[in-house]
C-alpha cells in the first residue's frame, strides 16, 4: 500500500494536530509531521495544506522577522479549526477501529 496516498487524506488531521500543539512556519510544520513518523509527507503538499486551511478560516498567520534569511509566516489553529481538528479526530478514530478489527478479525498483526 502505497503510504503517500494515505497521507494525502489525513493531511488537514495531520496539520490541524501539530499546529495545535504549537504555531509553525511551513518547514517546521513538514519537520514536525516527519518527526511524528510521517516520512512521505512533501514540502508542497504541506505548504498548500497551510494555505487552504487558512483560506478556509481555520487557521491563523502572522509574520516573524528573521535574521538568518526571509520572514517567516507563522500559523497557529484558532477556534473553528479546533472544531474541524476534534470532528476529523473522532471520523479518524472511529476509521481506525474499524480497520484494526478488519485486519485482527483476517489474522493480521499490527
């Protein structure tokens, strides 16, 4: 199974969680989901999740100046997107269940 494809549907999920720990910019956010064991994740899918979420109202942005380079664009979640994050969550979790008894109930081991 080709895991990239099983990323690109769980992006949002995946942005909204890490920005809610903590704001990011676009690379940290991509260093973030690498980190968490989402290797596959690439650079421009992640920047365009940060776009669209934030046209779609669920994110915030704002500016910090840097001394090594360019600014860098901060995004942080705000209300409605903690909403999108906790709806997301449980559609995710309950997928997840119901996998993990589909594959437990074939004999396969996680």
């Amino acid at each position: 199974m080709d895991a990239t494809q099983l990323v690109k549907g769980v992006l949002d999920l995946a942005v909204l969680a890490v920005v809610a720990h903590e704001d990011g910019y676009g690379y940290d956010v991509v260093r973030r989901l690498r980190a968490a064991g989402l290797e596959d994740v690439g650079d421009a899918s992640v920047y365009g999740t940060l776009r669209r979420l934030y046209s779609a109202g669920a994110l915030t942005s704002y500016v910090v100046p840097s001394d090594e380079g360019p600014h860098r664009k901060y995004y942080g979640i705000n209300a409605q997107g903690r909403e999108a994050l906790a709806s997301q969550g449980k559609t995710w979790a309950a997928f997840a269940q119901t996998m993990a008894g589909l594959l437990d109930e074939a004999g396969v081991k996680a």
